[in-house]
C-alpha cells in the first residue's frame, strides 16, 4: 500500500551551529528502514512524469520499488542502466526542478525524495558491495574525451559500456572537473567523486591527467592518432567580473581562485600549504549556486559572511535547499543590493565594498524584475574579502586553436541537438556549449553526444 504521507521522509543533518565550522557532509543520508519508507510513497505513475524531467532518464518508479522491496542492489543497478555518477547526482542535482518538479505527489504536498533514494542507493552500493562492474568486449573504434568533468565522465562511460576504446584528456593533475574544484566537501566529498571514476576506469576507460585541450592535445593531432570522433565537454572556468573600481585589489577573488584554494588545494586544511589568508569578514556578490558554495566555504572558515545579490531572495536562482541551509549557517543574505566599488587602503587590500540598494522594477527577458538602483542610497559593508561570482564563461585555449570550430558572442562552442558541432566527427556538450549550468544537465548532454558518436563512427565505417 502506498503511503500517502504529503511530506517526505526527514534526512538526518549535521546542526547548523556545528557544521558551519566544519567540512563533513551536511546530509548524512537515509538509513535503510527510511528509504523503504521514502520509497513507498512513490504511486509509480502509468505515465512516469518523473523520468521527462531527468536529463539522464533514469527509470525512476522501477529503481524505487526496487527499493521499496528492499532489493537496494537491484535499484542501484536500475539507475546505473541510464546514469554513470548516481553517488554524485543524488547528492547535487537540482532535482526540485527536475525530476522531482515532475512528480505528481507534488501537486498536493512534497514530491517523492527521488534524489535522497538514488544517494541512498549509490552509497549502500559503495558500503556494502554487491554491484559489479562488466567490461564490455572491444569493438575496435576509438575515441577521445576533452575534460573529465561531469559531461566528460558521463558521455565516456557511455562510450566504454559501448565498446569504444575511449580515452579521457584532462587538463588538471586530478579527474573530475567541477566535482572537485567547485562544489565544497560538505555537498560532495571527494572520495565519493573518486569511487564513481574508478568505475569508469574498471569499465575500460583510460584517462590522461596534464593535458591541456588545445595547447598539449589538438582536435587535429588526435584524429592524426587514430581516434574517430572526439568529445568536448572542457566545461566554463573562465570567471567573470564587474569591471568596477578595485577589482584588482588583494583580498578580491574569483569564485573559482577562491573554491579551487578551499577544494582542490584543500585550504581548510591545517596541513597543507595552500596560499589563502584567512579573512574576518567576507562579502560573496551573487546569488547562484557557487555564491551558495563560496560564502559556506567562508563561513566554515570562521569569516562573518555576506551575500550581496541585486535582485530579492525569491529570484535567486540557487537551489533551495542550498539558501536554506546557507540561512541556517548564519550567513547574511543581503538582497536587493549592487556593489559599485571596492574600497583598498594604502597598502592595496580590501577594507570595504560599497553598494547602492535596488528596488523592483519591470520584468526583463528572463520574466524576474528587473533591479533598479534607489539613487543617493549608497553604504559601505566593512570586509577583507571580496568573492565575484556573478558566472563564468569557456576557456578559450581549446577554441582559439581550432579556427574551423565555431563559438558563439559568449565563447561558447556551438552544438546542435545531438552535440555536433561545426567539425565532422567532434562533438561537444555541458558548459562548454551552454555556459555554466548543472552537473545533471552536462551529464545529458555527454550522454546525447555519446549516442550520436556512436552513429557517427557507425554510419561512416558502413560507406
């Protein structure tokens, strides 16, 4: 029978006075006997809404009765037919406006916790064992991956469960792209990211880490080697600013510089030598997801942290959860306000950000209302730190080596539906193409490209 609770199975969470001074992992996960209880609330729909709203197309109501019935194994293996990192996306993705926006227990109280059961599923697996990865047998064709971050991973798991010869190119010393450098620990530890490219590297995928795309590798020097198509999923690490006075002062970070310090360099370590000082005060300007990320960052490093974003709490677009839990941090959130200047002493570090405050105006294109400043209502927040995370944009190295790939005004290069792009043969997906998004919508389009290379290579070796 199914239970028509109208709210979801509480997840346990570290308490907010203790994990804001701290890096452990937030979540700490459904036990069994709650996941079984989750999992029954699912009505398993006959026409499954759920599934439309998952880029990967998991088959959602098929993995949670499998956990319903307590087969948690067999639900693993369900959600790994369709997705490459289930550890990583049950603890990531949007799925309040994914596949859980879709459900229909949403309609009258809270969705099924389709991504609270998929993270319980992934780490039972890691815990207990029983899923086993089978190498496919060769088929003789190989192909190449730009980038090992999540479009990256996901079109070359595709490919290797495919029977490709496939072979990861990855700019930095470590696999993972974003995973690693830009989500904290306390929303995905690292070892977790570990454990799911290690499948990968079980299924048959070979990975080379320094290897900058366009500079150490070129499209050309790869199809010269034998590969018969190629995917680029390089990501968007190029960080943009506002071009207002004091930018260039110390104390002035971009939210990459600042999350790569704190992850990939692990800053928050008292053991390694990572170049950060810590700060008394910060001020985060923005109001997505890394905005999220690097003000809880600061906080967990014993700095009074602000968020300045020019538009009202309701239109930011970071997740909920994630503005909730920053709430709970004791994080300042102060909306309806824009930096116009960053103030430096003599010595040339920060001491302050001054900002006008805005009131809501006419809705622009994207339907939010557009921020209009409330003139003569400039103030001073006192800060060491400044945080710039107002987006990012592609590296442009990969395309200013390969003239005949076509970008877009942005940098970004342009994909059509399947992934291809203005080069026979080389796809490319992720944030590369759209600019910064999420893990879950990268991880779709590695998987559209990865079907598409697949009739590429097959189409042409049958002329």
């Amino acid at each position: 029978m199914a239970n028509m609770s109208l709210k979801k199975v509480s997840i346990p969470e570290q308490e907010p006075c203790i994990r804001n001074k701290n890096f452990g992992e937030v979540s700490l996960g459904y036990t069994a006997q709650m996941a079984m209880e989750e999992a029954t609330r699912c009505l398993n729909c006959r026409h499954k809404p759920c599934i439309l709203g998952c880029p990967v197309n998991v088959k959602i109501p098929e993995f949670i009765q499998l956990v319903a019935a307590g087969d948690f194994v067999a639900a693993y293996n369900k959600i790994t037919e369709t997705n490459s990192l289930p550890a990583v996306c049950g603890r990531v993705c949007p799925q309040e406006s994914q596949c859980e926006g879709k459900c229909v227990r949403a309609i009258k109280g809270e969705s099924v916790g389709i991504g609270r059961l998929e993270r319980f599923c992934a780490d039972y697996v890691i815990e207990h064992g029983g899923a086993s990865v089978v190498k496919p047998e060769l088929n003789n064709h190989k192909v190449a991956v730009l980038g090992a971050g999540p479009s990256g991973l996901s079109c070359a798991g595709d490919m290797a469960k495919k029977g490709y010869d496939v072979t990861i190119y990855e700019a930095f010393h470590t696999t993972g792209g974003v995973l690693i450098y830009g989500i904290p620990e306390f929303r995905l530890p690292k070892s977790i990211v570990n454990i799911e490219v290690n499948k990968l590297v079980e299924l048959g995928v070979k990975i080379k880490l320094n290897a900058v795309a366009g500079a150490a590798v070129s499209i050309d020097e790869l199809f010269e080697e034998g590969y018969e198509s190629i995917f680029i999923g390089t990501g968007a690490g190029l960080p943009s600013f506002m071009n207002i006075e004091g930018e260039n002062l110390n104390g002035v970070y971009s939210a990459n510089e600042f999350l790569t310090r704190i992850n990939l360099m692990k800053a928050f370590l008292d053991d390694h030598d990572t170049p950060y000082k810590k700060h008394n005060v910060v001020a985060v300007v923005g109001g997505g997801n890394v905005a999220m990320d690097s003000a809880r960052c600061a906080k967990r490093l014993g700095a009074d942290t602000h968020i300045i974003y020019r538009r009202a709490l309701e239109e930011m677009p970071a997740r909920q959860e994630e503005v909730h839990h920053a709430m709970e941090e004791e994080i300042i959130f102060d909306t309806l306000v824009n930096p116009v200047r960053i103030l430096g002493d003599d010595s040339g570090n920060v001491v302050g950000i001054e900002c006008v405050k805005m009131v809501q105006g006419e809705p622009d294109a994207s339907g939010r209302c557009r921020p209009v400043v409330v003139e003569g209502s400039n103030f001073v927040i006192d800060t060491d730190a400044v945080i710039m995370s107002i987006g990012t944009s592609p590296n442009p190295i990969i395309t200013s080596n390969t003239p005949n790939l076509d970008t877009n005004k942005w940098g970004c290069i342009v994909a059509d539906e399947t992934g291809a792009t203005s080069i026979p043969g080389v796809y490319a997906g992720g944030d590369a193409v759209t600019g910064a998004a999420t893990v879950i919508l990268a991880m779709g389009a590695g998987k559209i490209a990865a079907d598409n290379m697949d009739k590429y290579i097959k189409e042409k070796n049958s002329k």
